[in-house]
C-alpha cells in the first residue's frame, strides 16, 4: 500500500507541475517573509495586508528591474548562439578529426581492395528531408505566457498568504485532537519557518556575492556580457552541484566561440571554477554553520529527482525541500532514521570510543 501511494503521489506531482510548483514557490516564500511581516506588526504596527502588500510589489519589481538590467544583454547571447554552436561544433569536429586519424590507413586498404572489383550500378540516394524545429527564440516567446501567468498566481497567492497573518498557526492549532499534537505541530511549524528563513538568507547572500565574484573576474579576462554570467551564477548556485557544471559549461562554449582557441576558453572556467570552490569549501560551511549541512550523497540524490519530476524549477526547489523534511523527520519518531540520513556526518568528539 506505501509503495502503491508513493508511485500515484510522485505520479500526480508530476502530471500537476503547471499548478503545484507556483503553489509551493508561493509557500516556500510566505516562509521566508512571514517573520518580516509579524516584526512590521508588532513594532511599526503596520497592518498585514499592507505590509504583504509593499513585500509582494517589491518582490514584483525586483523581478521587472532584473529582467529589464538584463534584457539586452540576453538578448545579445541568444542572438548570437548560432555563431556559439558554430563553434562547438567545429572544435568537435576537430577533435573526432585527431582521434580517427588511425583509421585512414585501413579506409585506403579497403579502397585499393575494392578498386578491382566490378563496379554494380547504385540505387539512386533518397532525397534528404530536413525538418526545421522551433528555435530557441520562439519557444521561449511560446512558453511567455505560462510563466508570467504562474509568476502572476505566486505573488497572488503570496499576497494571501502573508495578509492572512497568524491564520495557519491558529487553524493548524485547532486541527490537532490533543495538547501534546498541538505543541508539536506548532514546534514543526515555527522550526520550518526560522530554519528556512535563514537558509534562503544566508544562501541568497552568498550567491549574490559569488555572482558578483565572478562577473568581476570575467570582465577581468574580457568575457562579453560579464553582468549576465554574474548573474546566471548567483541564479544556477541554488542548484548544489550541477548548477556550477551548467554555469561553467556556458561560459566555455561562449568564451569558445569569442576567444577562438580551447586554451584560451579554459581561463574563463578555470576562473569560475576557482569562485564555486571558495564558496563551497570555505564561504558556505563557515556562514550555513554544521547546523544546516545536509548529506551530499542525498543532495545530489534530491537535486536529480525533482529535476527529473519538475525539470529545472524542481532542482532550485530540492534543497529548501530538504531543510523542510529534515525539520519535519525531526519530530516524528519512525522518520527520525530518515532525518539522520539527510543530515550530514558530525565530527566526531576526540575522546571518542572508536568501538
């Protein structure tokens, strides 16, 4: 019966990503901002629905000054990613050049063998149907609409959810049959939002800092659009892993196609490289603190699960995901092996009986 319930959950959140993502997108933020909104009520005495108001349309135009800082530079990449494909492609074909040169000893036998041979008559070579698809341009100009309609639908919900104040806490309160579930719930309740809240802070922070880190290096070297490539790895850093190999593998095929030569691109990812290994090794561990570490292995596990139900949404969803569970494991008994699972290996004490 478990196993039948998980394959139709995960089967109905995959099929239902178009309404839930902008649900828990909606949600993962109220999280977030609901302690900025409960401090406005209490020490200025601004009323929720005003104070989720000012969060909801500064949020919105944070979203519209960033797409308009933004635009032209992108603009400049897409038009342009022919010319970076162009490239790639013969940089490839270089490469299958050098290693099937010891194959043109053997392609000259078989060519001298079959010289001798009577030539048969050769059906006539079928006439090559080339299908064009969609561009990159325009599927983006397709899938517009959706993704402001869901933008749309999150910042309203958003707005509910924040102007509704303490509404959950007192409803989720009611909902438990005993005192002793009440106190938990709320316990579960109120760990989520502080864990969550300082999670998406300190790691918002740092991306932005890292952004900004290798905008700067990249200007350095002479990368074109430097703010774009900043900005695309404050954005991809949310995703533990592969979100640096995406930014790393962008860079290198447009330094490619500008610089010319794959010597000359490595010193671009080579930079960037060396600004995700900071941050990851240094920046992150001492800022997030052990408190907050999670398991690599599940990480990564997380990361390429909600990427393959949700796509590229799900991977910037899968770590917040992860704190919730892991405060959720936390407190109930028969998930706490699993919240041990996800949480990462703690240092061992010195004294310790390695027995």
């Amino acid at each position: 019966m478990i196993g039948i319930f998980l394959i139709l959950f995960f089967g109905a959140l995959y099929l239902v990503a178009s309404f839930i993502l902008p649900v828990i997108l909606a949600v993962l933020f109220a999280l977030v901002m609901s302690p900025i909104v409960r401090f406005m009520r209490r020490r200025l005495r601004i009323w929720e629905p005003i104070s989720a108001g000012m969060l909801v349309v500064g949020s919105l135009m944070a979203l519209v000054l960033g797409f308009y800082m933004l635009s032209d530079p992108i603009t400049n990449l897409v038009n342009n990613a022919p010319r970076y494909a162009s490239a790639v492609d013969s940089e490839l074909r270089a490469m299958r050049d050098r290693l099937n040169r010891f194959q043109t000893a053997q392609q000259e036998v078989q060519k001298a063998a079959s010289a001798d041979k009577t030539k048969v008559p050769q059906p006539d070579k079928p006439q090559e149907v080339i299908v064009k698809n969609p561009g990159l341009l325009d599927n983006a100009t397709q899938a517009l609409p959706q993704i402001l309609a869901s933008i749309a639908f999150s910042l309203i919900f958003l707005f509910f959810l924040l102007s509704s104040g303490d509404l959950f806490y007192s409803k989720l309160v009611r909902a438990m049959p005993t005192l002793s579930d009440k106190k938990r719930a709320l316990h579960i309740a109120h760990d989520i939002e502080r864990e969550l809240s300082r999670y998406l802070f300190t790691i918002t922070l740092i991306n932005v800092c890292l952004g900004i880190a290798v905008g700067t290096c990249l200007w350095w070297v002479g990368m074109p659009t430097p703010i774009v490539f900043g900005a695309l790895a404050t954005l991809l850093n949310f995703i533990p892993y592969l979100g640096s190999l995406m930014g790393m593998a962008l860079v290198g095929v447009i330094a490619l196609a500008d610089f010319g030569s794959v010597s000359e691109a490595l010193v671009p990812v080579l930079l960037y490289l060396a600004c995700t290994t900071m941050e990851g090794q240094f920046l992150t561990p001492m800022i997030v603190g052990r408190r907050l570490e999670m398991n690599a292995a599940a990480v990564f596990l997380s990361v390429a699960f909600w990427g393959w139900i949700w796509g590229v949404v799900g991977m910037f969803l899968a770590v917040p995901l992860m704190v919730c569970i892991k405060v959720f494991a936390s407190y109930i008994e028969p998930l706490a092996a699993f919240g041990d699972f996800l949480s990462a290996e703690q240092p061992r004490h010195p004294d310790e009986d390695d027995d």
